[in-house]
C-alpha cells in the first residue's frame, strides 16, 4: 500500500517529507489497526528519509521496505509499528534491538522507552546508523557491533526484545535475556516466515504466531578458523 502524497510547489523539502509522515501515519498506519497513541506519534516525529540514501528518499513514507546496503532493507513502515506495538513497551522500559540496520527502528523504540540496546553485525552499518542517531539526538540508544544471538547479557533483563532478522527458530539466548512478563517480538522461518509474539512468565513461555512477512535471514558471527 503505498501513502497518499499531496504537495504543491511552493512546499519545501522539509515540508513535504513531513506532510508525507501525517499521510503514513493516517494511511498506513491507523487506518491499517495500529492504535497505540505512542507508537503513532513516534512514527509521526522520527523522519525516515534521514535513514535512507538520497535515491531513496522520494520513497522514504511509502509502505515498503527500502536497500540501506549490505543486503539489508530499512522495514516498511507498518511493519515497524506493528512489531513496536505489539511488544507493548512502558515509558521506563530497556529495550534490546536485534539488527541495527541503519537505525530507524532504534529511533522509534528511543522515543518509546526509556534506553536501547541495539546489536549490528555488519560494522559500517552499525557506525552509519550510531552518526545519523548522535546527528538526531537520540542518546538513549546504545549501539555495538557483534552477534545477535548471542544478545546483550551485560545489560540484561530487557522489558522488550524486537528482533529485525528471521533466524530458523528462536535463540534460547534471547529468551534468557527476556525479563517475566514481558514480550520478544521476531520473525520466524526461512522461506516462509512469519512474526512471533513470545510471551515469558516466571513458568511458561508462551508463542503466538501472527502475521507473514518477509525479512533478510538473520546472520551469525563467522567463527575463525584454525
């Protein structure tokens, strides 16, 4: 689904991205069922043309995923509001990202929760996405280079985990670093994948399946050889 775009000459660029980010919001977002009203303004605030290369940039609130390099896609736009929904993220919460990528998502959880954790595996997206966040002010985003499957154990437990590529199952590493009572979000499978709302009590865990998607496999660190 792509956004209504409605501008006229005399709008600047500034203006324009910011008229398409309403539209996104209305269109894509609210009127698709996204209903938290933090979640709403924070896709309204953070500008995604910002997380895109120049060619990108006419295509930045349209409803689709979009190359940042590395064979990695910034997410399309609902995708990231549902999977920030879903994992229901207090104003005091930690956050643990999977897949840094060029940082939009990071922004939306920074305006959201109180400190992310976010984890790249490739280093020049991760240095990419750490200057455009520091250029925007998000300084409650706390981005490494490693393996995300092996999560974060320092700052561990997370209130949330959003995780942005699809391994073949869940890591147990990250249901360890998962506090009780709170929410994983990642999207599961190869081929076929879907998102998995992970739900961990102090007895249980608990998976549902929700909707199908389609996002870049989720790398592990290639071990050295000796």
């Amino acid at each position: 689904m792509n956004s209504k775009i409605i501008t006229s000459d005399s709008t600047t660029a500034e203006d324009k991205f910011e008229l398409q980010r309403r539209q996104m919001v209305e269109y894509q977002l609210r009127d698709r069922g996204i209903k938290d009203e933090r979640v709403l303004a924070a896709m309204s605030k953070v500008p995604r043309h910002e997380f895109v290369d120049s060619s990108w940039r006419d295509l930045a609130y349209s409803d689709q995923p979009l190359p940042i390099g590395h064979n990695q896609t910034i997410s399309q736009p609902y995708i990231v509001a549902y999977m920030t929904e879903a994992a229901e993220i207090s104003p005091k919460a930690k956050v643990l990202e999977i897949g840094t990528g060029c940082g939009y998502q990071g922004a939306i959880l920074g305006e959201i929760a109180q400190k992310v954790y976010s984890i790249e595996i490739t280093p020049q997206l991760a240095e990419k996405a750490r200057l455009t966040l520091s250029k925007l002010g998000y300084y409650n985003i706390k981005i490494k280079t490693g393996d995300g499957y092996q999560g974060w154990a320092e700052h561990a437990p997370y209130n949330a985990i959003i995780v942005t590529a699809a391994p073949k199952h869940i890591p147990k590493t990250l249901i360890d670093q998962l506090a009780n009572n709170c929410k994983l979000i990642i999207p599961v499978g190869t081929w076929s994948q879907q998102i998995v709302v992970l739900t961990k009590t102090e007895d249980q865990i608990i998976e549902k399946s929700t909707i199908p998607v389609r996002f870049v496999p989720m790398r592990r660190k290639s071990k050295s050889r000796k």
